[in-house]
C-alpha cells in the first residue's frame, strides 16, 4: 500500500468520524438547550467546530487535525465536568452509577 493512498484513507476517516460527532451533538443540542443552556450552547459549537476541523483536514492543514483533537476531547471532558457541576443544569439520569461515572 503506497504512502499517498494510506494518508487518503485516513484523511477520509477522520473526516467522516469528526463529522460524525458534531452530528450528533446537532441532533440533541435543542434538547439539551431546553435543559441546560449551557450545555445547548457547548453542543451547538461542538457542530461548528466539527465542520471547521473536516474543512481543515480536507484542505489538508495540521490546525484542522488539531481542532479535530480539541472537540473530540472537549466533549468527553464538557461532558465529565456537567455531570459533576450542579450549576450546568445536567443531570444524570436514574440508570447512571453516579460512582462509576464519570471517571
């Protein structure tokens, strides 16, 4: 497998995953504005910041892989941090260990 076919490769799938995720975000983040406006609003720019990382990666700039890191691990740690902070508005829910998560 030559070098330029392999970078392609990943090139499309970090793509497609960072798209993914803000995806995601973009289809709860009314609901979670409902909730928590806080978290509605962190949800909203996750997507923003998802398309601006695949429009790095896709014109093949370093920042949009690094941007790409950033919402991807800005979203585990937003995540952690609403569900320990009362003033987020995030609640976890009954079936949630609040012991075992987060970590």
């Amino acid at each position: 497998m030559n070098g330029a076919k392999t970078s392609r490769t990943w090139m499309v799938a970090g793509v497609v995953l960072i798209l993914l995720t803000g995806l995601i975000h973009l289809l709860d983040a009314s609901e979670s504005l409902e909730e928590s406006t806080t978290l509605g609003i962190l949800f909203y720019a996750n997507f923003a910041g998802a398309v601006v990382a695949a429009i790095g990666i896709l014109m093949g700039r370093t920042w949009g892989w690094t941007l790409g890191a950033l919402v991807a691990g800005g979203r585990s740690s937003g995540t952690s941090s609403a569900a320990r902070s009362a003033s987020s508005g995030f609640r976890l829910t009954s079936g949630w260990n609040r012991s075992v998560w987060p970590p």
